[in-house]
C-alpha cells in the first residue's frame, strides 16, 4: 500500500498541522482511498525559547514587502486582511446626502437588515463547511459595533443601499477570519479562497437581491492600484518575538545550524513507513526532505512533491546543507515535482536548476502573500497535479 507522509514547513506546531493533516488526507482518500496517509510532525524539534525571552526587546522590528497585483481583487482582500473595516472606513468618506423626511432613513434600513436577517440554508451550510458558522454572529455584531460601521450608515442613499452590503459582508467574513486565528483555529477559508468568495456571495445575496459587485465608487483605487503598478504594503511586526509566531523565523535558522535531528526524524517515518513512499513537504519541509534523500539512498521512497519549497533557491545562492552549487542530484535521487504559485513568494522552480530532475508545477490560489504560501491545500490545481503521479 502506497504511503503519503506529510512533512510540514517552518513555524507549525500540533494545532495547525492537524487541521492541515485534515484537509490533506480528506484530498487524498476522495480520489485515493486506499493510500495511507501518515504525520511527520517534526515541530517539537523546532525552535523554542530556552530562556523566557531574555534576548527580546522592547521594541519590534517591522518590514513592509511589496509586490504589484494584477488582480484588484486580491488587492482588496490583501487590504482587508491587514484591516478588516477598510472598505467601511472607504464608505464613511462619501458626502453625506440630505435626509429623507417622507420616508425611513436609508441607515435605518441598512441596519435593520444586517442586524436582523437570517441565514439562508445555503449560507448556513457554506458557514459549517467554511469552519466559522459557531463564530458567525459575533463577528456581525463585533462589525455593527464598529464605529467604521456607524458613521458609514451615516452616509447612505436611497440610490446607493445595494452598494453596501458586498462591503458588509466581506467585513464580516474578514472578522470571522481573525477570531478564529485569535483563537487558534484554521478552518478551511483561512486559505481557500473560492470558499471564502462564496460566503461572501451568499451573504451579500442573503441581505438583498441587488446586483453584485465591488461598487464603482469603492472599486476605482483598487483598479488604479492594479492598472498603474501600484505598491500593495504587506505590513506587520515581522519579529514579533512571541510563543505563537517565534518559531517561523526560528525553526529556519535552528535547521540551517542544527538540522540533523529534523532530517533524521524524517528519516525515521519513513523508515516505519510502509512503501512505496511520497514524501509532500512544504516549505521548509521540503528543503529537509531534498536534504535528507541527497545525502541518504531511501530506496523507500519513489516520490518527492515539494509545495511552496524554498530548495531551488538554496542551492542556486550555495546555502543547501546537502549539496554545493555546482554538484548533480545523486542518481539515487526519487522523481521530484515541485509546485509553486507566482503569488506565493516563498515559492520556487527547479527545473532551471537541476534540469530534467524536476518537474515544475504552477497553480494560483488567488491569495495575496504571505497567505498565498499555506493556500496550497485548498487548491484544486495542486490535488490535480499531485493525484495523477502517486503510485
């Protein structure tokens, strides 16, 4: 019986890995249900704070990456992902028209609809399938209580009503999507896009029936944005030295020093592992995996799929561990597909530099970076390409 063991990359701990183990094996078996998949979770062997902190500072050191977007889209989501209200906060802007005194107020209305309405059966299941149906109403109302929310209502029309409850609803769902990282969950539409773009239709056509779409008023920056090379600011506390994001940057550099118990772990899987094997890797995971079959013959393995892998670059700037620049792949070396995605940063191609050994994949999850680097699993693309070669 064929057996997939799932290395994961930097920065993942039993949590998360489970939650993904759960994704990948519910991929694999609906096409492959006699294949065995089995862990390889090599995170307690990864970086940790011996010292309760002692080297941190007081203040964080932050990084702005940029990268130009074709897609307004992604843009928009790469926005509301680093502010959840930004599009309210857009609405709020607008000119306030004069009220109407024959007829309800236009907020009024507003209100009264996003507060009140019920799911759709359709919503409710999209919601469960999309792992934040239990959380979905405290993120509508930790959004009506915004004040980005108040003051928009402030500035509705009658002529405009339909152009706020796309807005709405993507605030919603980008709330939904920070609870539960708050609270440690990693439910499917943290990474698949499709599924959240779907909520968010539902919901928008759960609170009316208008045409659907960005809204000109709200589209035209992002167009620009797109249309002119503009600069998406990707920013955050990049050393953020804290136990939930410390192991990212930390697990790298413990591997490039200290990787032989990470390889050897590895190795040890594969070694309880009945063959023929697929080691699927990703990210740093990948890079200890290319490592560990440069420098071992494990004739167990017949398949190496590196997803999101950093390997190719290592080896061009002569930083892998197992194999200068310059040096050939051992001819013991298993068939390698490597899958990337040219929104995923992290993300690189093999066939330019090790010819004829690799096989190169591209797929796009149509996320913004760095969410684009765990969007993998979520893709229909990657199954497609990983299914077809499994033996």
């Amino acid at each position: 019986m064929t057996t997939v063991i799932f290395v994961h990359g930097t920065g993942i701990r039993e949590r998360e890995y489970n939650e993904t183990f759960e994704i990948i094996e519910q991929k694999i078996h609906a096409q492959r249900p006699d294949i065995n998949v089995t862990p390889c979770l090599w995170g307690a062997l990864g970086a940790r704070f011996n010292d309760n902190r002692a080297s941190v500072p007081l203040e964080d050191a932050t990084l702005a990456l940029s990268q130009p977007e074709e897609d307004a889209y992604i843009v928009l989501w790469g926005q509301l992902y680093c502010d959840i209200l930004y599009q309210l906060r857009l609405l709020s802007l607008k000119p306030v028209e004069s009220g109407n005194a024959f007829g309800e107020d236009p907020g009024d209305i507003l209100q009264s609809r996003v507060a009140s309405f019920t799911p759709t059966s359709e919503l409710e299941a999209k919601l469960q399938e999309a792992g934040i149906a239990e959380i979905f109403a405290e993120a509508r109302e930790a959004v009506i209580r915004s004040e980005p929310y108040q003051r928009a209502l402030l500035t509705v029309s009658k002529s405009d009503l339909s152009e706020y409850y796309a807005p709405i609803a993507r605030a919603v769902v980008a709330q939904a999507m920070f609870i539960s990282e708050q609270q440690e969950k990693f439910p499917p539409i943290l990474t698949d896009a499709q599924l959240r773009d779907k909520v968010v239709e539902l919901l928008t056509l759960a609170l009316t029936e208008a045409e659907l779409g960005l809204g000109g008023w709200l589209l035209k920056p992002f167009i620009e944005l797109a249309q002119h090379g503009g600069t998406n600011y990707v920013r955050g506390n990049r050393l953020e030295l804290t136990d939930k994001i410390s192991p990212m940057p930390g697990d790298i550099l413990l591997y490039q020093t200290r990787g032989e118990k990470i390889r050897a772990f590895i190795q040890q899987q594969i070694a309880q592992a009945e063959p023929p094997v697929v080691l699927l890797a990703h990210s740093l995971g990948g890079i200890a995996c290319v490592d560990l079959l440069v420098q071992q013959q494990l004739f167990q393995v017949e398949l190496l799929v590196t997803v999101g892998s950093q390997a190719p670059f290592l080896y061009e700037i002569n930083a892998l561990y197992s194999l200068e620049y310059g040096q050939l792949l051992p001819e013991h070396f298993p068939e390698w597909l490597n899958i990337y995605d040219l929104r995923d940063f992290l993300s690189y191609v093999g066939n330019r530099i090790f010819p004829e050994r690799v096989q190169d994949v591209q797929v796009d999850s149509r996320q913004p970076f760095p969410r684009s680097h765990g969007a993998y699993w979520t893709n229909a693309k990657t199954w497609e390409a990983i299914i077809s070669r499994l033996p």
